[in-house]
C-alpha cells in the first residue's frame, strides 16, 4: 500500500532535481515502519522522555551531517571530523579550566573548529589529492594532539555556567537538541534556497564547469572546509559541557556515523545531489534503529548486523523509488512535442510580464568598429608550443571564423581570451582598452562569453540553473547568502532558448537527461547576453541535427545585425561559408591566414588547413 501511494505521488511530481526531497521517502517509510514496529514491541518506546533522549544522543550526529553533507555535495569530504571532536573538545576544556568563562570555551570551541576547518580546506587546495587521502592524515594528526593537549587524561573543573550549556533543559526539551535543530534547519534552507547552495550543487556535479562560469571553485571549498570545522567545533563545546569533561577518547568511528546517515540520507559520495530533509532521515533511521536495539537487549554485534540489514533495505526501497520515477519518464508516448512545446512556452512568455534581460542586446557600439584586438599570444606547455605570435581582431557585427586542423591551437586561443588560461605574452584589448583577465569571472565581467566545446554545464542541474549560474538573480539583494529567484531563472532560461527556437518539457529537468543538441542550445543561449560585446562559440553546432543547426546559424546572423562580434570556431566548412564574414586559419599555432571570406575559396581554405599554401592566396 506504502509503495503504491508513493508510485502514486512520484508519478504525479513527474522528474525530480538533484536536491528533490523525494528522492528518500523510501528511506523516510521504512524510518516510520521501524518507529511503529518499536513502538507496538516496547511500551516505553512511545514515551516523550524517550523521545528527547533519542534527540539528545543524536544531536551531535544531526549538527556534524549538515556540514559533512554541504561537503559531500560539493564533491569532497572531511574523514577529520573525529579527530576534531577530540581535540576541539580538549581545547575547549583547558580553556574553560583556565578562564573559568563559559563565553570564552564557546568561543575557544568555533574558534579552532574554524582554524582546523581552514587548514583541512588549503591543505586539499593546495596539494590537488582526494580530500579522502589528506583528512585521513590530519584526522591521525588531531587524534594525536588531543592527547598531547590533554596529556592523555581526562579534564575537569568546569564553572556551572558552562556545564549548563549543555544541560539545560527549556521544557522538555535539552538546549543541545534545540541548539542542534536550528543549526540543522537554517543551514539546509541555506543550501537548497541561496545562491551559495546552488553553487554547492555546482560543483558537487561539475567543477570545471562552475569555475568556468566565474566561481572561484578552490575559495567555495575552503570555505565549505570552514563551515564544516565550526559546526564542528560547536558539537565538541555543547558535548564538553554535557559531559563535563574533555577527553581525547571521545569521537571514536564519528566520522563513520556521521557519513552513513548523510549517505543513507541521499547525497551522493560523488557531489551533486542530495536533500538536508533526506540528511535528516538519515540521521533520524539511524537514532530510531539504535534505541529500538537498545530496547531490545541486543549484543553489539547484532545491532551491526541489524544496521547493515537497514542499511540495504533503505536502498533496495530507494532503488523502487528511482525505477518508478524512471518509468513515469518512459511510458510517455514517445511523440515530437516540439512545435506544442514552443507555442506554449511563447504564449507563457508574451502573457506573463517580464524583467529578463533581452538575450540579444546590442552593445553600444558602431556597425564596423573594432570590438576585441589580441596581438602575440603566446602559450606553451612544457617543451610543446601550443600557440605562437597568434593575432587578429573581430568588428561590431562582424562574424570570425576561426579554423584549423585538430592541434592548430584553436581551442588554447579561445581559452585565453576567456580567460581559462593564462597565457605566456602577448595582449589582448576590448573596445580599445587592454583587457587583463586572470580568470573566466573577470571576463564575464567585461563582456566576453564563450560556449565551451564540452558545454561547461553542470549536468544534474536545470537549464534555468545553468543559465544563471555565476550571475544568479536573488531575491534579497547580492551576496552569495542572498535567496535565489527560481521563478525568474526560469523566466530567464524559458526566453534565450525561445530565441534557438527551443522549449523544455522541465527547466528544473537536469540537463544530463537532455539531448546532445538540447545541451548544446543551452550553452549557446547562455552566452547570448544582455549587453555582452563579444560572444565566443567552440563548435557551436557539433552536436546538432540539422534544423537546430540552421536555428543556431540564424541566431549568430542576429547576433551580427545587432552589432555583436561574433567570434566562432568549427571544422563544417559549409559553416564558415555560410556565416562567416573572415576567416582566420591556425596551423600548428600559428595564424597562416586572415581574410574576407570571399577572398578564399573552399578548396583553399582545405588546403590552408592541411598546410598547403595555394596558389594565389595571401593572408
């Protein structure tokens, strides 16, 4: 019955994003069957003083998987966190036996937890191994000095002031539990409603292409590394203060518990997805399996076996899940939508009123006035000279095509003048001033976007998320806390595809689950900006059938008319003559040609491109 209504509801919701809460109501049931089955077994089981005991033994847990889980989702992880809890708690207890402040063990406690946050951050950062390999080394680290710190010994001597911290009640309920459900709910509203989780989830599904967006992906996680140490040291202060002692003992196996309740919680070990409601029913199966074993006198063995066997059934539940939402997909009559899509989708657009910039905004510039200038590029990687003296310029209106065989050095060339490189010399100049670009963000910035061959798309995110993704519109002003406007991302993703003659069944869809060619139309629609004076497409058509191709064609051809420079690369020949106003022709790095297209015949550029010179053809 469970499982029908769930089929039932799934079928209703249709796809579900990478952070949808249903992806655990098969964990979430069989959480409710174990409360029910304890419940009818043992007759304390239902009881409010067991109620809170459970949360209270659990607290810790709950507050250290929202960090772990903000972590995770960004495709990296903290194996520390127990070695942490040892040694934050010891500071924290030598600090309160020596101020007898309880403020100053509270702030002892965040303090370092921030510090050993940072540190675990640049040391990923800096040494570019798996997070998994260098917090197995700090988490040996931090266990060490919890007794070298402590002198192997248990501390006492704590002000009440302190212990009450962690031993008051407001009600029925213990301040630590209270304490650990704010946390728990005002940090997952932060990452599935702000822009600093949508980011998260960025580059949890595809760092390269957030950093290419402009987010500064090394920084996001040093501060993710951060936040997670704080959490962590606000765990250790409230668990001194209950205990009233610092051990180095304790956090043994935490960081064990800790990661299977947020992977049983439904973040993938790989980044990219997961739920803080799914966090906390993972956490809550865990809590209810212990105390109902707890309950029944079991040996510690068992209650392993009895986790284990929880363990698989959650996820035997959660795979019915995900094969329910896959046929709810696949039973649709396969049919083409398309033409009812986009009169849909332009009604939508022409009856609802909107602030989205125009995807084709010209720049304030004269038809025929230089746009972008680049002279002497040069780049190489080792003994192997990628790129040599490359120079050209592209015109307001003007489109360049620039084309060479495969190692010309096209790709690197486009890369520098994004910004995704840095090259070895030369300069480059945007509406007559010099550009200095050290990364994609500042070139953005200054009105160059690029469609990467690989897309540069964060594939368990929606065209409405990737389409803003870096310049995402808010509710509540700037700043990377600001709440997101999904409505207006979609608003946003809805009118640049209309403009490829594009329309979704799902904004929120992810793209993975796209069409090549559907992914390539939301590369090349996020590029088209309001007011971008140049817009750089690597193989913009490489993936398309032939009516979205002449769709893309027609876009360039309009980016043209509207004064924008249009910088393309491509090996269809028929391509280039058909769109281009001048063509520039790489050959082992090095300009070998630069022209009006009607200066050069098919066969020659052929030619150009397989480094024969032809007769009669000059650059």
């Amino acid at each position: 019955m469970a499982l029908a209504w769930l089929d039932m509801l799934l079928r209703r919701q249709g796809v579900v994003s990478a952070w949808d809460w249903r992806n655990r109501l098969g964990l979430g049931l069989l959480c409710i069957a174990l409360i029910g089955f304890f419940g009818l077994r043992f007759d304390n089981f239902f009881t409010v003083s067991n109620g809170f005991a459970t949360l209270l033994n659990i607290s810790s847990i709950a507050i250290a998987a929202i960090g772990s889980g903000f972590l995770l989702t960004s495709g990296n992880v903290d194996l520390s966190i127990g070695g942490q809890y040892a040694l934050i708690g010891v500071v924290v207890a030598r600090t309160v036996v020596s101020t007898q402040s309880a403020v100053a063990g509270v702030a002892a406690g965040l303090l370092f937890g921030a510090l050993l946050g940072l540190l675990n951050g640049s040391l990923v950062r800096a040494l570019k191994i798996s997070p998994i390999i260098v917090t197995i080394g700090t988490a040996a680290i931090f266990r060490g000095m919890a007794y070298v710190v402590s002198g192997g010994v248990s501390i006492f001597g704590f002000p009440p002031s302190f212990i009450a911290i962690g031993r008051t009640y407001v009600g029925p309920a213990p301040l630590p539990v209270i304490i650990a459900a704010v946390v728990f709910v005002v940090s997952g509203f932060v990452l599935v409603r702000t822009v600093v989780g949508l980011r998260t989830y960025a580059i949890g599904g595809n760092a390269a292409a957030a950093r290419l967006t402009g987010i500064n992906v090394d920084r996001f996680v040093v501060g993710l590394y951060v936040f997670n140490g704080v959490l962590m040291g606000l765990v250790a202060t409230l668990a001194t203060a209950r205990l009233g002692s610092g051990t180095p003992s304790i956090g043994l196996s935490f960081e064990l518990d800790v990661l299977t309740a947020v992977i049983l919680g439904g973040v993938g070990f790989t980044g990219g997805s997961g739920h803080p409601f799914g966090i906390f029913i993972g956490v809550a199966t865990i809590a209810v399996l212990n105390t109902g074993l707890i309950f029944a006198g079991l040996q510690d063995w068992y209650q392993q076996i009895a986790r284990g066997l929880t363990l698989l059934l959650a996820l035997g539940a959660d795979q019915y899940s995900a094969a329910q939402r896959e046929r709810a997909i696949t039973v649709e009559p396969q049919v083409d939508r398309r033409e009812a899509l986009l009169a849909a989708a332009q009604a939508e657009m022409e009856a609802t009123p909107t602030t989205a910039p125009s995807p084709t905004g010209a720049p304030a510039v004269a038809k025929g006035e230089t746009v972008f200038r680049c002279a002497n590029l040069a780049k190489s990687y080792g003994a192997v000279r990628a790129v040599h003296n490359v120079g050209f310029a592209v015109a307001a209106g003007e489109v360049v095509c620039l084309v060479g065989d495969n190692g010309a050095g096209k790709s690197t060339v486009i890369k520098m003048i994004s910004g995704a490189i840095q090259p070895d010399s030369g300069t480059t100049e945007l509406l007559g001033k010099p550009l200095a670009i050290s990364s994609p963000s500042d070139a953005r910035a200054a009105g160059i976007e690029t469609v990467y061959q690989d897309l540069a798309l964060c594939t368990n995110l929606g065209a409405a998320h990737n389409m803003v993704l870096g310049k995402e519109p808010t509710r509540t002003g700037g700043g990377p806390l600001a709440l997101r406007d999904d409505a207006r991302s979609e608003q946003i993703a809805r009118q640049h595809l209309l403009e490829l003659n594009i329309a979704l069944e799902s904004y929120h869809r992810p793209v993975g689950s796209l069409s090549g060619g559907q992914r390539q139309c939301v590369a090349i629609a996020r590029a088209v900006t309001e007011g971008a004076p140049l817009v750089i497409l690597d193989e913009p058509t490489a993936a398309l059938g032939v009516a979205q191709t002449q769709n893309v064609l027609a876009l360039i051809r309009t980016l043209a008319a509207r004064k924008v420079a249009v910088l393309m690369i491509t090996h269809d020949i028929e391509t280039v003559f058909e769109v281009a106003d001048r063509i520039v022709v790489l050959r082992l790095g090095q300009v070998v040609f630069d022209g009006p297209t009607a200066s050069i015949s098919q066969a020659d550029l052929v030619q150009l491109m397989a480094g024969i010179a032809p007769a009669g053809v000059k650059g």
